[in-house]
C-alpha cells in the first residue's frame, strides 16, 4: 500500500508544484467558461487529459515513442496558449458541440504532449522491468487526477466569487482570464530552446 502512495504522491506533486505552473495554466484555461453546473463536462475534459498523459508515459515507458525534450518544451505552452486564444475568441458564443470537440482534441493533445514531456523524468523513478512499471504507472495517473480536480475546483470558485460577488459576467470572466493565461505562456514560447537550434 506504501508503494501505492508514493507514486500518488508523485503524480499529486506533478501537477500541484508551484515551479511548475504550465499544468495550472492549461487548467484556468481550459476550465475559464465552465461553472459547476458544468461538472460532467468538467469531469470528462480532466480525464481525456490524464487519459493522453498516461497514453504518452506508457508508449515512452515501453519504448514505443520518444520525442526531443526541447520541442516538448516548446509545444506545452503552444497549447496552452491555443487553448486560452480559443475561449478569447468564442467568449459569449453558443456552439458548445463544435467548443468541446476542440477543447477535447486540444485537451487530449495537451495530455500527450505533457505526458512525454515528463517521460524521461517519470522513467528514472520507476524501477524493474516493463512489467514491473504497469501499476505504478496507474497509480500516477489517479494522483494526477485527483491533483487536476483539485485546481479544478480551485478554479470553479473562483470563478463563481468573481462572477457573483463582483458581478463580471461570464463572457468577462472568460476575457479576463483567457488574457491573462496567453500574457503568461507567450513569453514562454518566445524564450524556448527550440529557437536556439
């Protein structure tokens, strides 16, 4: 049981440490136009994103896929940024069919992209042969899922103070944060390693 819990924990850091903000970001800005009511939507976003992060740990683990570490690192703030110039654009706007079959397919790339960003790291810490690494594996992904749901719900409300207490609207709310997240990640993408090649 201890086991089960250090690779818990690992996946809880993963997401929750403070130097590692882009996971927090993709999250505000993937979680900006959606309110409690909005829970099975919510939920099903947070688990295609753990669902491509595990996919890309598992295929590196087992040696299927391995990709450069400095596009990696170049393409995790270019979907979070796309992510947040989506609901920049489509704030206020019905079509939530069309919105969430991107936000889904953005939302499972981001996990992939992340997942493999990781992957080199995740694969010093797992001991034993290929057989040995299935459960822990598992085991990290319930963390990382339980740590998503927790700046989920962080950002849910927020979102609800600032929409009822301050009166924005939920078009504002979306504006405001939507800006905010692509303020952040754009100075990422410009400072990345990959220009240096």
């Amino acid at each position: 049981m201890s086991e089960f819990w250090i690779y818990f924990n690992t996946g809880l850091r993963h997401v929750l440490d403070i130097n590692a903000y882009d996971h927090a970001l993709f999250l505000i800005a993937l979680m900006v136009p959606y309110a409690f009511k909005d829970w099975k939507r919510v939920f099903v976003l947070v688990t295609l994103f753990t669902a491509g992060h595990t996919l890309a740990l598992l295929l590196s683990v087992y040696k299927i896929v391995s990709v450069r570490t400095d596009l990696v690192e170049f393409l995790i703030p270019i979907t979070i940024l796309s992510t947040a110039l989506f609901h920049l654009f489509t704030a206020g706007k019905n079509g939530k069919k069309e919105s969430m079959n991107f936000v889904s397919f953005v939302t499972i790339f981001f996990g992939i992209i992340h997942g493999l960003g990781f992957s080199n790291y995740f694969k010093t810490i797992l001991p034993g042969s290929a057989s040995d690494k299935l459960f822990p594996l598992l085991e990290f992904a319930l963390g990382i899922e339980a740590a998503q749901m927790i700046v989920v719900l962080i950002v849910l409300i927020l979102s609800y103070i600032i929409q009822t207490v301050f009166r924005f609207s939920k078009r504002d709310w979306t504006l405001v944060m939507s800006a905010f997240v692509a303020g952040v990640v754009i100075p990422m993408i410009i400072e990345s390693e990959i220009w240096g090649r």
